[in-house]
C-alpha cells in the first residue's frame, strides 16, 4: 500500500523518481498495487509540476514502454481537465509555457503508438494555444519536416498532420478565419512536401527496397493528409486559388501512377496495404471537396467522370484496380451524378449560372453511348453473383443472406455500391436506359438452361436490375403479364442450379408488389410463397419470407384473399424460425410472423399454439442478444392483441418478460424499455380481468416517472389502463400502500401522487405533463373523496405543509393549468372535480371560488349546444344508451379495454353528470351554507362577464 504522499512542485528530478515508482504500481496487474497507485495518480493530477514531471518521464526512452505510455495517457486527460485557463485547479502560465516548449523540443520518439499519442496531445493543446499562445509550434514543425533525419521527420510530419487536422475541425467563425490565414500561409510548402514524398516513393519502388519504399509511402501519406485537411477546409473559394486547382488536377496524373506502381508491389504485404490506402486517400479528397465545395468542383467534373468511368466500366482498369478504390470511383460518379447544386430548376431561367455550367459538363459527358456501356457493364459484369458469394451461399447461407439485406460491412462492399449507383443513373436518364433495360428482359424470354451456369447468373443480374429500377419501369413493364407467363413458371424449376433464379425472382415480386401488381394475382402468389418456403434452400426461404412480408405490408393486402393460405404459411415461417440459427435471421423470421399476426389479428388465435411454446424458449436463448428480444416483444405485441382475451393464457410467461423489460435497475432495459412498455400496455388493454401478478408489476412505475422520458406518454396510458381494469382495487391499494407507509409508500405506487403536489409546490415546468397529472386528480377528487382526503393529509406530511395550504396551490395550479388541457372531456371532468369541493366553509376553497367559477364557465361552453327549436342549452356529452358499433372487416375488433371504456361511460360523470345542473345543485347548497348575503359577497368576487355568462346557461334552473 501507498503510505506516502509527494508534492510534485518539489525538485524535477526527486519528484520523478517518486511520480515513477507509482507509474510503475499503476501498470500492475494486481488490483492490490493497483488502485492505491490510481488513487495517488488522482491525487496529484491537480498538483503544480505533474505534467512537468510526466513530460519528463514518457520523454525518457530508457524507461519501461507500458509506464511512458501511461504517463503520456495522464498527460493528455490532464489537457482535457486541466489546460483551459477558466478550469477547476487549472495549469499556471508558466507551466504551459514550459510544456508547450518540452513538448517540440525533440521528435524522436522510437515506438510508434507512444509517438501517436504524443502527436495527439500536441495537437490538443494546439487546439486551445495555436496560433495566439503557441506562434512557434507551426514554424518549428515546418522545419521539423525538413531535416534529413527520417525518424525525426516522419515524427515531425505525423505531429504536423494531427495538428491540421485538428485546427481544421474547429467551427467557429474566428477560429475558422485563423485556419484559413493558416493554411494560405503554408499550403505552397505543404504541396512541396507531398510532391517531394510522392517523387521520392515513385522513384523508389523500382529498386526493390521494400524498407525504403514503405518509409517515403509513409510520408508520402502523411503529407497527403495534411493537404487534404487544407484543401477541403482551409478556403472559402478554393477555385480562386490555383495552387488548390493544380494540386486537385494533379492527384489524376498521380493515381494513374500509383496504380501502375501496384503492378510491381505484391498482393500481400505491408507495402501494398500503404499503396491502396494512399490511392483511397486520393479519392478521399476528391469526395470531400466535392461534399463541401461543389461549385468549386465544377472544373473538375469532366476530369472526375472520365477517369473514374475509365478505370470502373473500361478495361483500362483490368489489373489495377481493387475493390474499395472502385466502390470511391462509383461514389465519386454517384456524387456528381445526384448533386443537388449540379440541377437545374424546372424553368432553366431561375437557375445560377454555375449550376447550368455543372449541368452542361454532366450532359456533354452522359452520352447514349456512355450511359448504355455503364447501364451494361453494371448489370452484366458488377450485378454477377461471384463465385466467393456462391460459396458463402452454398457453406454459411445465413452469413449470406445477411450479407446481401445489409450486414456490418454491407457500406463498404462493391455490390451495394454498384445497385446504389445503378439505381441513381437509372432515375436521373430513365428515358435513354429504360429501353436498354426492357432489350435486356427480352432476351432472357423463356426458360433458361440449368446446365449454362453463366447465363443463369446473367438472368439473376438482369432480374436485379429490373426489381432495382421498379418504379421507373412502371409504364414500361406489364408486369401482371410478366408475372404470370414468365416469372412463375421460374418458380417452378426445382433443380439446385436454378435456385439463384428461385431466389431472385420471389425477391423481384417483392419490389414490384408496391408498385404494380393487380389485387386478383395475389392468391397465384400466396401459392407460390407457400411453395417456395418448403423449398430445399434455406436462402430461398428466408428470401420468400421477406416478400411475405412486402405483401402482406401493402396497402393492398386483403384478408379474405390471404386467410386460405395463413396455416400453411405460418406453419412453415414458425419451423423456419426454428431451423434458422444466426441472432439476425432469426429476427428476420419474427419480424415476417409478428406482421402477418398484425394483419390478421383475430384471425390468427387457431395457429399460434406452436409459437407461443416456443417464444419461452427463444427468450431464454436470447439472454445475451438485446436486439433480439427486441423482435421478441414485437411479436408478443401483435400476438396478444391478436389473441385478446385469451393472452391471459400467457401471463406465466408474458409478465415477468414485461417486469424485466420495463425494470430500469436492470442493464438490458436500455434496450427493451420501449418496447416493453408498449407490451404492457396492450397486455392491460386486453385483460380480461385484473391479476394480483398484474398489479405487483406496477412495482417498476415509479423510476419510469422519475426517468421523465418520451416514454411517459406510454406511462400515463399504463396508469390509465390500470384503471380502467379496476379501478376500485387499483386506487385501494394506493390507498392502502400510503397508509402503511405514508412517507414513502410501498415503491410501487410512491411516485404517482408526489409528484402532482411536488409540481404544485415548486411550479410544474411541463404545463402537458402537469395537465395529465391534473386528469388522474380529477378522478381520485371527483369519485373517492374520502381518499382524496387522506392522500392530501399525507402529502402535506410528506412535504411540510399545512393542509389547506397545499389545497389551495392545487386549486391555483389548475386554474392556470386549463389552457393546456385540450380535450373537452377533460376538461369537463376538471370542472366537475373543482365543483365538487363545494359546497365549503373553508376560506381556502372560498379564496379560489372565482377560479373554480371560471373554470366552470369554460366548461360549460365546451360542452353545452343550444336546440334551435326551445332555445335552451343542453350537455352534448351525456349518454342515455351506448350502441355496439358495427366493426367492418377491416377494423379491428374492440380489445377489452374498448369495452371497458364503453361500460365506464355509461357511469362516467363526465357522461351522466349534467355540467349545468351540477354547477346550479352546488351554488345552491353554497347559497345555503352562507346565506343569501355571504353568497352575493362570494359571487361578487367572480367577473361581472363572466356571471353573465353563468347566468344565461343557467336560465331555466
């Protein structure tokens, strides 16, 4: 254990030695070492001359690599912390100063990572210090780079591109204008280097000294990330500056070069890796200039497209080219492509003169002839399924389906790319490739030949293409026609080789489904998907149910056309989901069950008795996958409004996944608190009765409240839903709850109540929130009295109030609260709660008699309509009978709470208790109770205005 204590400020040297053993102890494995060695590190952080000393150590080359590596690590959370002059136990000036000098004294750093660290830092400071405390570091590290010391100047190059980078990041107008004096300042010198570099590594790749090549491709790419920060960040009109335009002309001349070089550096070693991230950076910086400065790129435009169609679509590129560098070419034609500032308006005339001078290059570059060899090339050479994919295909079809619907790599790979950029040219020049496409379909007519891998593979491409373009092929294609003389006899073809066929074309029916496809087709297709998901392949099931799933989505999805079918299919999508094994599929697979349950709700209680086994066991299954029992719960939404009454049936399993969903002290609730809620939610809704396992989950409410989340919307409709379930037991066991304990309450309910007379006392800063509050008050006020009592008596306790007091703030908070409740119902029920404190003696209830008058007011002209015929006022929102509403097919049927709700209405004062004869029954007994001259004294407190208003919904009382 650590028994002593240094002051740092003391002498360099013996501080040192002391901040260097506690480093040492700090990098030990045993925890006992360890944590006192941290704890002391902590301590000193705050210590004049730390930093100094930490300098001093992790300079130090014959130290321990793990010790210099954490003194730099502190060194660097420390500028975080402590750098900023108006920081807590900030560094002094002149210990900055000395830093600042220490830390570009020497850039000889041995080991790469520690000198990565340290470029870091350095960069941080600049940051905060450069150029106005810092004049020297810029200066210092352009000579830096020049020196002929390659470690020094590597250091130097790698510290130089940190900082730029850095200082361009910054977005302030003032810290912008000092970049760009930065980088007029030294972007000549900048381009020196680079070229300097690049010359160098050009010239020594044909020696064969893989060292000496490797050390200029280094510099070569620093110097190269240096000029791309400056080029893309440093200029407001970089066009205007011809050392940017020949620097951004010239990275064409040096890409050919490079790209040739690639022809004499091997495939698989560390000198081609640097090679193909230099080639990538170079096409980095034409993206970003284009991203940020698209008008300043138009020069560029003709150069861009020539080159990258060149080396993509040609066979110019055959030998070169890799795949990341042509996913950067297509990105850099599809930028060019879709830009936004390279379009004119509809009337040309309303258009800039740069945006038709960018248009012009476009269409003099995307002739018939180029647009037809991109179209083709696309779709004959890149659309090809490779033989690496077949493999997957054939070894891990799940990894490939996942693969092809947008794995983690799925961004960077080539085929997304090339259906993206196909997509792109085909929506921008529609009218000159659509025919070119349409030739393409024609000659794929009729079967193909099982034995001719290649043409099943160009038809599979061919089919993408023409899924891809669907909604600009709308009146080219009769698809309905297509569907049946073509594309279904395919489905058909059982052999194995034909099975990217099978595959394709269900996945082409999908794209089409939205688009075109006639409602009287559609059971030809549910026989096919039935067909297709007992398929031998496992890519072609999973491809099936994702159409499926497109189907039964569309708008014009109709149950009666799809129940004939629902058995099978959900019997073959359940042993699907069984079968599949990776977390993603399997998600998938629920996905396509949970939105053909939520289609067919009702309709699907005969079939689900196999999956609502089986869901117990996937849950389990799934403890370590979160996004999973995310798909879980979706399911379990759809299948107990499905199922309604009957997903009581399911409570074992069904409450405690909602108790572990909704529990926020546990880890995975990050994941599944909203769909949890939502399942709880419709768990209550269709309930045919409350459950003491039911209302022990409720238990969980009370840190909801407190998280004040997006999610207390959710929140109040669960309360609401207890309620309506039963809300004499729900509101007794409140009742109960704060009388056992009326300081905390059991924590299941605390949080409810407090937090309406919390937001009295201190004045609510949500207004909707506190309004929603208001409406569970009304209730509690209007239909259980006697607990309203005693709940006020413990939380004038619980807050140190006096009772009336805390009553009269809640009557003030309503009054002013009333605008923002919106619904008329509610708003009916605030009146009608109010009104229900009188008739009263208590001067508090009396002080607020003018703003429970005004409010009644309100209320009355909410809800009273006037008959034309007699001339009198009458409260529309009284029921003397509720009729069954006709439910038509396509509705869903009433779920238990509805029908709670229609039950609760008939007894609902809002809807039993007329507005204008309660507010004349209660002035009458307050008339009563302080006799005629007390009661005009009380009256003459409310607006003449509105007593007339009173007085004439009142005539005839």
């Amino acid at each position: 254990m650590l028994t002593y204590h240094c002051q740092v400020s003391m002498d360099l040297n013996s501080a040192s030695t002391v901040v260097l053993q506690v480093l040492t102890q700090a990098t030990s494995q045993d925890t006992a070492v360890l944590k006192p060695a941290e704890e002391q590190l902590k301590q000193w952080e705050t210590q004049p001359g730390f930093y100094s000393v930490l300098l001093n150590i992790f300079t130090n080359h014959t130290l321990d690599i793990n010790v210099r590596w954490l003194a730099v690590l502190y060194f660097k959370h420390g500028i975080d912390r402590y750098w900023r002059r108006v920081a807590p136990h900030a560094l002094s000036e002149e210990e900055k100063t000395t830093l600042r000098a220490g830390l570009i004294t020497n850039f000889n750093e041995p080991i790469n990572q520690i000198a990565t660290q340290i470029a870091v830092l350095i960069a941080k400071v600049a940051r905060l210090d450069c150029p106005r405390q810092w004049p020297e570091l810029i200066p210092t590290l352009i000579e830096s780079v020049k020196v002929q010391d390659d470690l020094r100047q590597h250091r130097a190059l790698l510290t130089f591109y940190h900082v730029t980078k850095t200082l361009a990041s910054k977005r302030l107008a003032a810290d912008r204008k000092l970049f760009y004096d930065l980088a007029s300042g030294i972007y000549n010198f900048a381009c020196s280097l680079w070229n300097h570099h690049t010359d160098t590594f050009l010239q020594q790749v044909s020696s064969g000294n893989e060292a000496a090549i490797l050390s200029s491709l280094e510099r070569t790419l620093l110097s190269l990330k240096v000029l791309r920060k400056l080029t893309v960040n440093g200029f407001v009109e970089p066009h205007k500056n011809m050392e940017v335009m020949g620097f951004l002309h010239g990275i064409f001349v040096r890409l050919k070069q490079f790209l040739e070089c690639s022809r004499n550096i091997g495939t698989d070693n560390v000198c081609r890796d640097r090679l193909e991230k230099t080639i990538i950076l170079f096409t980095k910086v034409l993206l970003d200039f284009l991203d940020q400065h698209p008008f300043s790129f138009t020069p560029l435009i003709q150069r861009s497209l020539e080159f990258s169609v060149s080396y993509v679509f040609t066979e110019v590129g055959e030998g070169v080219t890799f795949e990341r560098f042509i996913v950067q070419c297509m990105n850099l034609i599809k930028m060019i492509v879709k830009n936004y500032a390279y379009k004119p308006s509809k009337n040309f005339e309303d258009s800039s003169p740069e945006t038709l001078e960018a248009h012009k290059i476009k269409m003099a570059f995307f002739t018939y002839p180029t647009l037809t060899e991109i179209c083709r090339r696309l779709v004959s050479h890149y659309f090809l399924l490779t033989e690496e994919e077949l493999t997957m295909w054939e070894e891990d079809p799940e990894g490939f389906t996942v693969e092809e619907t947008g794995g983690d790599s799925w961004k960077y790979s080539l085929r997304p790319c090339t259906e993206v950029l196909f997509i792109d040219i085909f929506h921008e020049y529609n009218q000159t490739l659509t025919p070119v496409l349409l030739e393409m379909m024609q000659t794929l007519q009729g079967p193909t030949n099982v034995e001719d891998m290649n043409a099943l593979l160009i038809k599979d491409a061919v089919y993408n293409a023409v899924g891809l373009a669907a909604y600009e092929l709308f009146d080219s294609v009769d698809f309905d026609q297509w569907f049946k003389n073509q594309l279904l006899p395919e489905l058909q073809v059982i052999h194995n080789r034909y099975k990217p066929l099978r595959r394709r074309v269900i996945w082409l029916i999908g794209q089409w489904i939205s688009v075109k496809f006639k409602s009287d087709l559609r059971p030809m297709l549910y026989e096919a998907i039935c067909n297709l998901l007992q398929d031998q392949d496992l890519v072609v099931r999973i491809e099936t149910a994702t159409t499926l799933k497109l189907t039964v989505d569309d708008f014009e999805f109709r149950t009666d056309q799809f129940l004939p079918y629902l058995e099978t299919m959900f019997t073959l999508l359940f042993q699907l989901l069984q079968q599949v094994t990776e977390c993603d599929t399997k998600m998938h697979v629920l996905h396509v069950l949970s939105c053909v349950i939520e289609r067919v709700n009702v309709q699907i209680r005969p079939y689900v008795g196999c999956l609502v086994q089986y869901l117990p066991l996937l849950w389990k299954q799934s403890e370590e996958h979160n996004m999973l029992r995310c798909a879980i719960l979706t399911t379990l939404i759809h299948l107990v409004q499905g199922l309604g009454a009957d997903s009581k049936n399911l409570y074992p399993f069904l409450l405690p996944v909602i108790q572990l969903s909704t529990d926020v002290s546990q880890p995975p609730h990050v994941y599944l608190l909203e769909d949890g809620l939502e399942l709880w939610l419709v768990t209550l809704e269709n309930s045919p009765c409350v459950t003491p396992e039911l209302l022990r989950i409720f238990q969980n409410m009370s840190p909801l409240l407190e998280l004040s989340s997006e999610n207390l919307r959710t929140c109040f409709k669960i309360i609401n839903g207890y309620i309506f379930l039963s809300s004499t037991e729900f509101l007794q066991v409140v009742e109960n709850a704060l009388k056992v304990n009326p300081i905390l309450g059991p924590q299941m309910f605390q949080p409810i109540f407090p937090y309406v007379f919390k937001g009295i006392i201190e004045g609510e800063r949500y207004p909707v929130v506190m309004s929603t509050y208001l409406g569970v008050m009304g209730r509690v006020l209007l239909q259980n009295t006697s607990f309203f009592s005693s709940l006020l008596n413990e939380m004038a306790h619980k807050f140190n109030q006096e009772m009336d007091q805390l009553l009269g703030n809640m009557i003030e908070m309503w009054v002013d609260r009333m605008d923002n409740i919106t619904q008329p119902e509610r708003r009916k029920l605030s009146a009608l709660a109010l009104l229900s404190l009188l008739p009263s003696d208590n001067s508090v209830i009396q002080d607020k008699f003018c703003g429970i008058i005004n409010i009644s007011v309100e209320g009355l002209h909410d809800v009273m309509t006037e008959d034309p015929e007699t001339g009198t006022y009458k409260d529309c929102m009284l029921m003397s009978h509720l009729e069954e509403p006709k439910v038509t097919e396509d509705e869903e049927p009433p779920t238990e709470q509805d029908k709670r709700k229609k039950m609760l209405a008939l007894k609902d004062p809002v809807h039993t208790v007329s507005l204008q004869q309660f507010i004349y029954e209660k002035l009458k007994a307050q008339q009563e109770i302080l006799g005629e001259q007390g009661f005009q004294s009380l009256m003459e407190t409310v607006d003449t205005e509105i007593v007339t208003q009173l007085q004439e919904f009142l005539q005839g009382f």
